[in-house]
C-alpha cells in the first residue's frame, strides 16, 4: 500500500505541474528518508532499526527537521524558478547506491 500511495503523489506531482504550469504555479514534492525527531519515528522507529538504515545511508547519519524544512525553503522561494513536477528525495544519498 506505501508503495502505491506514494506512486500516486508523485504522478499526481508531475501532472498538476502540467497542468497549473501556464497559470505560473509551479508543484514539487518531498520525500523524506529517516528523518529524527519527527513524531512519526520517534512513535514508530525503535534504535536498534534507526541504526540499521544509518548505516546504510552514505552520508552516514539519519536527517533532521532542518534538513526537510531547508530544502522546503528552497524549493518555496524565487531561487527555484525553473523546478516544477519534481520530487526532492531528502534521504542522504540512499538512492544513489
């Protein structure tokens, strides 16, 4: 079911970017990896399995609520002009293995 959900948003990303692109709006998406912290993990993340995926993130530690809300920032600002129908994956570089 996560896997079909989350399939779902990023599709419904790239077409609302097609589609509200000509009025200037422009749609991205973020998909947060382990992000400590948050009530989520701190409810359904034991340690021992935090640890797990720290080891397997190349960056070798597990993300924050600053890393999340900088890249928000970004994405929400005139810098990003030119971005729409994205999804930023905040993971640490796991997808790149």
């Amino acid at each position: 079911m996560y896997s079909t959900s989350k399939g779902a948003i990023l599709t419904f990303t790239r077409a609302l970017a097609s589609e509200l692109g000509a009025q200037g709006t422009r749609v991205n998406a973020v998909a947060p990896g382990l992000i400590l912290g948050t009530s989520f993990h701190n409810t359904h993340t034991t340690t021992e399995s935090a640890n797990e995926t720290i080891n397997s993130i190349p960056i070798q530690r597990a993300g924050n609520v600053n890393d999340v809300a900088r890249a928000v920032e970004y994405l929400a600002s005139e810098y990003d002009g030119f971005i729409t129908g994205a999804t930023l994956d905040i993971n640490g570089g796991v997808y790149n293995m």
